[in-house]
C-alpha cells in the first residue's frame, strides 16, 4: 500500500506547475496526451483533499479489472449525499467516460472542467441547484491495456486503452445483461443518482467531414412525449446553436450505409447502449461522438464545451427539465401499452445543411480496384437528408404486476440494482395469470458479446390459473422505474432479459417419448378425443412430409397430450393484469 501511495504522489508532481493543476493533456505543447487511469485517479484524489468543501471523490463497487469503480461529485454547497441532493430539488448531471478507453476525450476534457470550477482558473462555475456527477475513467481493464495502436482509424492521442474491458466485453452492450461487475456498479450507481442528464463521451469511426464534434440524442420516438418534446424542441436546438457560438458547430451522428452528401440515418440507441440505458430511467441522454481524424486536442476541446453548455442550460431550464421528467414518468405509469421495438420510418425525413468533404474513388496502391477517399481539398455544405423518424412495431402491455418464480435470482438482482421496489408473496397461492409461449424466435449464428442474441420473437399468450409458491417475486408497474421493468421483462422487446438468454433453459424439451410405447397410448388418446384425430388427418392432408413421418405423427398427438411437459417454450415470467390484490410483503 506504502508503494501505491508513493506512485500516487509522484505522479501528482507531474501536475501541479507554480500552484496551477495541470492535466497531461494541457502540459503537452501538441496537446497529444492523454493520462494513464493511475494518472487519473491521483489527479482526482489530490484535487479533492484540496476542496473538500465542493467535491468528493469516492471508491464505489467492483470492477472487472480488480480496481474499484469511482465517482466524483462537484456540488456548490458541499451536499455529496444523492437523497439529499434530490431532497433540496437540485438537478443532477452523470457523465460517463472511457467507456471505450481509446476514446478518452471526455476524461481530459471532465479533469479540466472540475479543476476550472475548483480553481476558478475559467469563467466556469457550477450554476446554483446543478450537481455535476460523472465517473472518470469506466473501462479501467481496458484502460489498463494501453498502447498506441488499437485505434488504427484514429488520429491520437499517443497512447490510449482498448476497447474491450478485462473480460474483453464491451461495455456499451452490457447496461442490461451486466455481464461485467463494472455494469453490475454503474446500474445501481445510476438508480442512486436518479440524474435528469446523462452524458457518456466517445469517439467515432466512419465518413470524414468538416465537424469536430456529432451527437447522437436518445431516439425522439422511443421517449415520452413531454421528454420528447423538450428534448427536440428546446434542448437539441439550444445545444447545437450554442456549440456553433463556442466556435465547435455540431451535427447530428453521422451514420448512414453511404457517404454523407446521400444523406445520414438517426441512431437507434436500444436500452444496451448507455444513452438508450438511460432513457429507461427517463433521463435525458446524450453520445457526444468526436471525428477520429481531427486533433485530438480539438477534440477534448469540443467534448469541454458540450458540456459546459449542457451545464448552462440545465442551470437555466432546470425547473423545466425536472417538470418534464415527472411528467414522462406518470405518462408512462398511466399507460395501458408502452413501445418495445422500433424501425427506420424511410418514408420520413427532415432536410439539414451538412458540411463535407467530397466523396471521391481512385485505384487502390494495395489492390489496384477502386478505393473510397474524402478530398479535404474540396468542402461542401449542401441541404442533406437526414432520416429520423422510426416507428414502433411491437408493443407490450402494462399488468398490474409481474410475477417471476424465487429461482430467477439473477432477475431479482438486476431489478435491485436499478432501483426497482420488489415484493414477494407471503402464502401459497394459485393466481389466475397471463402466460406467454415462445412460438418462435430467431437466434445469432455467431455470439455476440459473450450471447446468442434472440431477435423477432413470436408469442402465444394464454391465461390460466397456475400455482405460485411462498417467496416468488412480485414487481408491480405503479413505480418509476416502469418503462425499466417492462422493456427488461417483455420478450418481445430487443434487449429483454429474454433476448440475453437468461430463460434458455425453457427453450429445451425436458421429457420425450419412445415410439413403440407411445404408439397405444396414442391411439387410445384418439379414440377419446376425436377433435385431436381430426387436426391430425388435416395435417397429414395438407403436408407431404409429414404424412412420411409416423415420429411427426406421434410427436403432433404427444404436444396435445397431458403428457407434454407444461413447462417447455413457456416463458416463466408471468403477467397479473387484475385489479384483485396479492399477498405480498415488501422485499428489503
């Protein structure tokens, strides 16, 4: 520990010049630096001691890498307690960083900003009833694997992380599935914080064009309408008005399957992302996405400002932005449904005035066929494209409360770790329930980080009445965390608990039979159920290859049988939409 503490000063030497906290980044005369995540977290550390009066910098959870998670928090008045915070009305900002860690803009731009606030070396100051909150440096496994060539596309900083964490996971897929202990923390970090602005800063790969900066907003049309309508009406255009007077013009993500003049397609950012993470928790959410090719000085310089001017406008629209998020959380209580998937409306599309750079093909050396370059030598700006407009195609209906079997304990600790209230029944009991059979789904061919993602699934919901022990969890909607809840349990949603593979084992047949046994049973079924004989010579009428298969055959009587196993393809959670109360006690 005596060594630690000795790295950890040493390393705070290199910072400090005549009394003034530098960064590494600053100290660079080519401001191509960015620190090491020690160097981060002995920056923050020292900082701290020296204004203890307005930050805090605390160890919080476990991470994959070993290290602890951390967690600074900048507050005018010297409150660091979240219950507190929210008791006086204060709006909270939570930004996040090095999520991939060779996208480390936001942790030099985040140490310059708490340090211009603490120092009052800038005009910046925290505006009254805004707490600023963010995690310097998310992916420290990644941090960790440092070196100078993982961002082959990318022009600086000299040295920087990997993308993958130390479970080689990446970390902006994992918000729902918490594969990671860093996810497992930040979700419960998240539910204790309860911010009304997100922000999580990366870097982008893809076209080139003239702008420093891009932002991706949480998908208007997966929002609650008061949410959607701030954001889009008054949020988004403040930002990118203000960003162009800071001298940092912004556009919005630029993706899209062509070069950019063909116009670009607005980012659907499903709950596995950060920012579509937070939506769930009706916070408004922002990617900030730097050009890999610009300066990475100009780069962090763009990051800084994005977020001094969200800092602005919270401190000016503050009652707004928190009136609008209550009113999208009772928005979403009182429905009936809520939207669960979404895709591109192509017939859609509003026209913005992007700025670009030619789009040009030549032979390539390696090839000699043709290769895509962008000539910097010829800049355009022209009215675009830009289609942002989805539309919902698979909705899920609100119960009154879910009812999950005691065995699904890694249900139960996600839902704890995002602030969900958890009941449990206090008798046996048989409940008159919705239950839903998965008829079909497909399945990835590859894994994808670290799952075999199901997509497109198909249900037969049924009610029936069905036996519920002493113990199992009951998760009622009337909750803030509603829309968490019900896009996390529906399995029709793209990234349910189901889609992640926590109820595969439902997917596999238990019990099965011998032919030459269930050959009499069969008959026999038969001749007392007529209406299953008449369904079966249909079926042999209708398909060729099914009148071949006498184990078809038997396998069409066995699944109509009492014999077939209730349990299979039968997707465990279970939907109670009655107004009659359960016996329940509150979980602590």
């Amino acid at each position: 520990m005596r060594i630690v503490w000795i790295t950890f000063y040493l390393i705070w030497l290199a910072f400090s010049v005549n009394g003034q906290t530098l960064t590494p980044f600053e100290k660079d005369p080519n401001r191509n630096s960015s620190p090491s995540y020690l160097e981060v977290i002995a920056f923050y550390e020292e900082i701290a001691k020296d204004h203890p009066g307005n930050f805090q910098f605390e160890a919080y959870g476990s991470t994959d890498s070993g290290y602890p998670l951390h967690l600074g928090v900048l507050s005018r008045d010297g409150v660091f307690d979240p219950e507190s915070i929210k008791a006086e009305n204060n709006l909270v900002i939570f930004v996040n960083n090095a999520i991939h860690p060779g996208e480390p803009c936001g942790v030099d731009a985040t140490m310059m900003l708490v340090r211009d606030h603490l120092e009052k070396s800038s005009e910046f100051e925290l505006p009254e009833d805004v707490v600023f909150v963010f995690i310097p440096f998310y992916n420290i496994g990644g941090g960790l694997n440092r070196g100078g060539y993982s961002r082959a596309n990318q022009n600086g900083p000299r040295a920087h992380g990997f993308r993958g964490n130390a479970r080689h996971l990446d970390l902006n897929r994992d918000f729902i599935k918490c594969d990671s202990k860093n996810a497992q923390t930040f979700n419960q970090l998240f539910a204790k914080w309860s911010p009304e602005i997100f922000i999580d800063n990366h870097t982008s790969n893809g076209a080139d064009y003239q702008y420093t900066i891009t932002l991706i907003p949480t998908q208007r049309d997966k929002l609650s309408q008061a949410l959607a309508e701030y954001q889009n009406n008054t949020m988004l255009p403040h930002l990118f008005a203000d960003m162009k007077k800071r001298g940092w013009e912004m556009t919005p993500y630029v993706y899209g399957r062509n070069a950019p003049d063909k116009g670009i397609v607005g980012f659907l950012d499903l709950a596995r992302y950060s920012s579509g993470y937070a939506a769930l928790h009706h916070t408004l959410s922002f990617m900030p996405e730097t050009h890999m090719l610009k300066p990475f000085g100009d780069r962090v310089n763009s990051v800084y400002h994005f977020m001094l001017s969200t800092i602005e406008l919270a401190g000016k629209d503050r009652d707004i932005i928190q009136k609008v998020r209550l009113a999208a959380i009772e928005e979403d209580q009182k429905a009936d449904s809520l939207a669960i998937n979404w895709t591109l409306d192509t017939s859609k599309s509003d026209t913005i005035t992007f700025k670009g750079y030619a789009a040009k093909n030549k032979p390539s050396s390696i090839s000699g066929l043709d290769r895509l370059f962008y000539d910097r030598s010829e800049p355009w700006t022209k009215e675009i494209p830009h289609w942002n407009y989805y539309k919902a195609t698979a909705y899920a209906g609100v119960p009154k409360a879910y009812i999950i079997p005691q065995a699904y304990t890694e249900i139960i600790d996600r839902m704890r770790w995002n602030g969900v209230e958890i009941h449990h029944l206090d008798t046996d009991a048989i409940l008159r329930v919705e239950l839903d059979y998965i008829e079909d789904y497909q399945t990835g061919r590859r894994p994808y980080e670290g799952h075999y993602l199901h997509s497109k699934v198909k249900v037969n919901t049924v009610t029936r009445r069905r036996p519920y022990r002493k113990g199992d969890y009951v998760i009622f909607t009337n909750q803030d965390q509603v829309r968490y809840i019900v896009e996390t349990l529906d399995p029709k949603a793209p990234d349910s608990f189901f889609a992640w593979n926590f109820f595969d084992s439902v997917l596999q047949q238990k019990e099965y039979f011998s032919s030459y046994v269930f050959e009499d049973t069969a008959e026999a079924y038969l001749q007392k159920h007529p209406e299953i004989k008449a369904a079966l010579d249909k079926k042999k009428e209708e398909d060729e290859e099914f009148a071949k298969s006498g184990r078809a055959q038997l396998d069409f009587i066995y699944k109509r049988s009492p014999h077939y196993e209730v349990g299979h393809n039968m997707y465990p959670v279970a939907r109670y939409p009655f107004e009659a109360g359960l016996p329940v006690i509150k979980l602590d």
